[in-house]
C-alpha cells in the first residue's frame, strides 16, 4: 500500500511544541531523521520503538522529502 505521508504525521501545537511527530506518539519526526542519520537501521528502530511501524519510518523520509523539495534557496551575493 503506497499510503501518504499525511496519514502517518501529524502537528500537535500540545505535543512537542508544534513539531511533526509521528500520529500516535510522541516521537519526532526529526528524532527518526536523526537516528537515521547516526547509522540506526529501520529494524533497529522498529525494535527500540515497537510501537513504531515501518510505514512510518517511510513517512517521515516522504515528509522530509517534500519539506525539501518546496525549501526555496537564494543565493547571497
């Protein structure tokens, strides 16, 4: 199933001050990025965060991604 990333993040202004986090959780989607980043495979996730599946692990790389994509960058002269 090829579910969008909006069905898996949500914004909460009560939860975690406003930042995405993954629907039902408290878990930041930066958090995700980060232990990515820090070589953290998806099953070691899936096992540390088992309330965690790995359709959310794909949403948030789509969420970062798009946020990516619509990022405007001007260069400074």
């Amino acid at each position: 199933m090829n579910e969008n990333w909006k069905d898996k993040i949500t914004v909460d202004p009560n939860i975690l001050a406003g930042k995405p986090i993954i629907k039902g959780t408290r878990i930041a989607v930066e958090f995700i990025l980060d232990l990515l980043a820090n070589d953290w495979t998806v099953e070691n996730i899936l096992e540390n965060y088992p309330q965690l599946k790995k359709e959310d692990i794909t949403a948030v790389l789509k969420y970062a991604t798009e946020i990516l994509k619509d990022e405007k960058v001007y260069p400074l002269p």
